[in-house]
C-alpha cells in the first residue's frame, strides 16, 4: 500500500492564481480530510469527508474547495490564492469502528505551498 | 468546544535526559487521546494513543497516561535520543465528532548528543 499520497511537494503561486492540491489514499477508508499547519497553531481542519459524494466545512474553510468523487481522491482547491494561505498542507484518511476506540488516522507528506 | 493545550516549546534536551511534554484537554464527552510525531520533512505520524481513563499508551519507550481527574495526557521519556528530536502534538477525538481531529499546537523537541 502506498498510504496517503499528496501531490505536489512544494508550490509557489502568486496572488489570484487558482491550484488543486492532489490527495490519495489506496486503504479504503471512508473518512478524509484536509489540514492546514502553522506555526504555534498545530494543525487546523479545513475540509472534511465522511464517504464519496458527501463532503463538509472543518474549522478554517474560507477560499478552499473540496470534492469527493470516488473514495480514494479528495483534492483541495483553492480558487483565489491569497498571502493568508502561505502553509503547509496535509491531507489525511482514517478508519474507525464505533463503539470499539479502535480508530487511526493516516498522514499524507505535505504539501509546503508559498503565496507571494 | 473541545480544545487541546501543550507546554509551550521549544523544549532542548541532552541525550539520555528525561522528556516529559504536557498536555491537558477540555472535552464535552469522554475523548480518545493521541500523540502524534512529526520528524523534519514529513507528515504525521501515530506515536501512542489511550482510548480511555487510566489507559496507558506506549510505544518506542514514550508512554503517556489518560488521567481524566486531571483532564492530562502528558507524554514522558525515560531516556531521549538524537532520532527523536521532531514536532510532538496532542490530539483529541470525540466519540461523537466522527473522526474529526482537535490538535494542540505542537511541542518542538530538540536532543543535543
């Protein structure tokens, strides 16, 4: 298994130009989501996904777009790049069985994009 | 709304020296607690994880304890090497937010040889 993939690396934009962030994850799971990570903030939810087709706003959602079209992708896109999104992007996929505590989350590398 | 609180950082550290990081937490319902660690460069990565009062968790000699007494999950090292120096973060999850993560801000730890 791969685990969870993200695609590019690093990024630069400049202001207003739009990009996907590309996210995979080859374990089947359900529940993805989308991070963002600055510093002394740890790390921030912005979108979240539950199963394909379903999809809904996390804690900091504004100037991102997210669709789910099949359980393995969820891409992260941002319309109207701004200086504000200068972070480092982490998307994630996990499993969890109600009821039992088991649950685990899985991390993709980052994705360190740069808006100037 | 929950929430997650670590000891501010950085923290520095000769090797074989003792760690302890803390961590406290505010939650409506009874949380699963997490450590994650972040090495330079990469994602994160599970450390331990306690799904209920007075669990244990460990792993790689780290361990923490889930006191709900004191609504604390602090991460402790008996003996710390170079290989950990990374971002440690506390995490909650409520049984009833799915599995929505709440992060705290992230511990630097630094191991001088």
């Amino acid at each position: 298994n791969a685990g969870v993939t993200q695609t590019p690396k690093f990024q630069v934009l400049k202001t207003g130009q739009s990009m996907t962030l590309q996210c995979a994850q080859d374990m089947n799971h359900e529940y993805m989501s989308w991070y963002r990570q600055d510093p002394g903030m740890g790390l921030r939810l912005i979108h979240y996904s539950v199963g394909a087709g379903i999809t809904d706003q996390g804690e900091v959602p504004n100037g991102y777009n997210v669709s789910r079209s099949t359980t393995e992708d969820f891409p992260l896109r941002l319309l109207s790049a701004a200086p504000s999104q200068t972070s480092v992007y982490f998307c994630a996929s996990s499993y969890g069985i109600a009821g039992t505590g088991k649950y685990e989350q899985y991390f993709g590398p980052g994705t360190r994009l740069t808006v100037t | 709304g929950d929430s997650v609180t670590q000891m501010e950082g950085p923290v520095t550290l000769s090797e074989e020296a003792f760690l302890t990081i803390n961590c406290t937490y505010t939650a409506t319902g009874y949380p699963s607690l997490f450590w994650y660690v972040q090495y330079p460069g990469e994602g994160l990565q599970l450390l331990l994880k306690a799904t209920k009062a007075d669990d244990k968790g460990s792993n790689k000699g780290f361990e923490a304890t889930y006191r709900k007494e004191t609504t604390s999950f602090h991460l402790e090292k008996g003996s710390v090497q170079v290989s950990d120096s990374a971002v440690y973060f506390c995490a909650l999850r409520e049984e009833t937010s799915g599995s929505r993560l709440t992060f705290g801000e992230g511990t630097q730890l630094t191991v001088n040889p």
